[in-house]
C-alpha cells in the first residue's frame, strides 16, 4: 500500500515539473543523490559506513559497485589503489587529512586514510568513515558496497 501511496506522489510530482517546466533529470538527480548519502566498507569482516560527499566523483564510483579491491600501504598512514577507471575530478588542497578521510589522488587512485596528519597535496573528496580504525603496514582487501 505504501508503495502505492509513493508511486502516486512521485509521478505527480513529475507531472507537476514537467508543467512548471523543471527537468525530470534534475529531480532524478537530487533524488539519487539524497538516496546515496552512505555506502559500505568491509574490511576483515567488519563493516563501516562511508558518508559520503555530494559530487560528480561520487556518483561514478557509486557506479562501479560492489568494487572489491586490494589496497596498497603508503607512508604508514593510507591505503590506496589505482582504479582501471578515470574518473571525473575537482582536487582541492586539504590541509589536514582526517582518520577515515576517503578520498581519490589524481584521477583514479582510491585513498583511505588511517591516520590524521598535515599535507600539502590535494584530492578530491570522496566522504568519511567515522570510528574507522588505525591499521598495520600490511596490504589490504576491501569491498565496497551500496
């Protein structure tokens, strides 16, 4: 009944932009958006949440998943891992990395970070994991998840 009850109110609401003019595209877009405020990190069996930034690098790599990857140790601090796919990007600089900072380097290197510390490159945000955990210097295998 529920459903039914959505469906009606959704394609009234398409209805309505479409008379006032507004794109389905747009209100397609903030919906997906909205729906896509979390996605999952298992890593040895534990999973945590990634609350994740609103931007285009985003939205393809949600794309991409369930994505499981092996993860490269860096510097004692972060975890990465090129992905054969390019994707769209707007690095800033950060300043400071955050413990559970996810994040892409370049165009198509997957970072996480598991310490917090000063650095002058930049990256395109990709969310946060909180109450993530500080790892060892062994390489790991994550999956990501919807």
């Amino acid at each position: 009944m529920k459903k039914h009850i959505l469906w009606l109110f959704l394609s009234f609401t398409m209805l309505s932009c479409q008379n006032n003019k507004l794109s389905i595209n747009s209100i397609t877009k903030e919906s997906t958006e909205q729906m896509n405020d979390n996605i999952s990190l298992i890593l040895n069996s534990q999973t945590y949440q990634i609350k994740l930034e609103n931007n285009d690098t985003v939205n393809q790599l949600i794309s991409m998943l369930p994505l499981t990857i092996e993860m490269n140790e860096l510097n004692g601090n972060e975890k990465y891992c090129y992905l054969d796919t390019t994707l769209t990007v707007n690095p800033i600089k950060i300043k400071n990395i955050t413990k559970g900072d996810v994040m892409i380097y370049g165009t198509n290197c997957l970072v996480i970070f598991y310490k917090s510390f000063a650095t002058q490159y930049s990256y395109t945000k990709i969310g946060h994991i909180d109450n993530f955990v500080e790892l060892d210097n062994s390489n790991i295998k994550v999956t990501f998840t919807k």
